[in-house]
C-alpha cells in the first residue's frame, strides 16, 4: 500500500547511516514524516527530494513511510543561491513546523507557504517584508490580530503609539496598555498595516521607512516566542 501526496519538505535530519528523514507539509495529509533509503550518495535516484523546499509529488509505501518516488515540480533552488533568501525562508519553514501539529492538515497555510517562498524565491522583494506578512497571516489564522488599526479592548482607533499586550498578543491602545507591553511606534503600526493588506504578488512595489521592517520583525518574533515558546533565527 501507499499515498501520493503533494508536498514541501520542512526538515530533514540524518538517519542510521545513509538515510534522511524528511518532515513534508502536503497538501492531503499535513506534517508527516517520511524517510529516504540510501539518499546520501551522489548518485542517489531520490537525493534531491532530501533537499529543504523541494516541493513536488511524493509516493509513500505505507506503513513504513518509505519514499519510493518524487516528481519534483519545483526545488526552489534560487532559495539556496543566496544566503539571505536562504535564512528568511528557513525562518518560514521554522514557523511552519512549530504552528503545525503532526498529522494536521491547513489547506490555506500550504498555499500561503508555497506563495511566500515563492515570493522570495523569484520576485524582487525585501524578503523580510515577504517574512512580516507569512507571520502576520499565521497569527491572525490564530485569532491573534496584530495588524489592526483599532485598539482590541476599547476600540478606539491609534492615533501615534500602539503596544502588543505580550499576555494576550493583541495590540492596544495607551490608555488599554498594561505592564506586560512593548511599544510598536507609529511607522511600526503603518509597515504592520500596509503589509497586511498587500497582495505576495504586489509586495515588491512597496517601499516602507527604512529600518521599519526589522523593528517589526522583532517584535513579531517576540510575540512568536511568547505564543509558540519559538524564537526564529533571523540574520
Ligand atoms: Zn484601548
């Protein structure tokens, strides 16, 4: 017995001597594990598939969860060319596999993790800003909306500051802000807002303030942290 499956590989770690165990995110099935026979040789039939953001048809001999084939559609290789694509989609691969239980499928996260690397893969974009909004739409998928342009306890709208409540990962207004807050200025909150209302295929025409995008980035991934006990790695 077996499944196909489409997917991206997430992970992959050594295992027993000439093998690799791959963490996939497909499509039909969610995260699951599966393992490659003898990939480590150059001459590998299936070494390629071993490879992080290969992404294609996976044939899996069930139980034992042995890949017998891939029909690579992508394997995303700009992504490995260039050391900060490299590192901002590994950080995508990171979040995915930490907000990702084994066995859950998310239809909609699959298509968002294919987009945002996609994105960084071939479009001429900030990779970060393409980090920013993967991130933003994870939280929000989690009821956690931190792009919104109105306090979450009383609704007022920001005018100037705004503080991520790092209890509840809500942003709120001055007059709503408790011990446990960090500040998200103004052009923060505008680089939060733009980002999320702005298409993957449209990122590249945006031009943020400079240095916005790296204050943002901090204090998502510190609410990550606080959400998900995860930070990412970032350059
Ligand atoms: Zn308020």
């Amino acid at each position: 017995m077996g499944i196909k499956v489409k997917a991206i590989v997430i992970g992959a770690t050594d295992y027993k001597e000439k093998d690799k165990r791959i963490t996939l995110f497909s499509l039909e099935k969610g995260k699951i594990y599966a393992t490659l026979k003898s990939v480590k040789s150059p001459n590998a039939k299936l070494k390629f598939a071993k490879e992080l953001f290969c992404f294609g048809d996976f044939f899996i001999d069930t139980p034992s969860m042995i890949v017998t084939g891939v029909d690579v559609e992508n394997n995303m290789f700009e992504l490995t060319k260039d050391i900060d694509k490299y590192y901002i989609a590994c950080a995508i691969l990171d979040v995915v596999n930490t907000v990702l239980k084994e066995g859950e499928t998310n239809a909609p996260l699959f298509l968002e993790t294919l987009k945002a690397l996609g994105a960084i893969a071939y479009d001429n974009v900030n990779d970060k800003y393409v980090l920013i909004k993967y991130l933003l739409s994870v939280f929000s998928a989690m009821g956690y909306f931190v792009a919104l342009s109105n306090c979450s306890v009383c609704g007022e709208k920001f005018s100037g500051k705004r503080y991520l409540n790092l209890d509840f990962g809500e942003v709120v207004c001055v007059a709503c802000k408790s011990a446990n807050c960090i500040e998200i200025s103004a052009r923060a909150g505008t680089a939060l807002k733009l980002l999320s209302e702005t298409d993957y295929d449209k990122l590249s025409t945006l031009k943020l303030s400079k240095g916005s995008e790296d204050e943002v980035l901090n204090i998502l991934n510190i609410n990550f942290d606080r959400r998900f006990n995860k930070k990412l790695k970032l350059l």
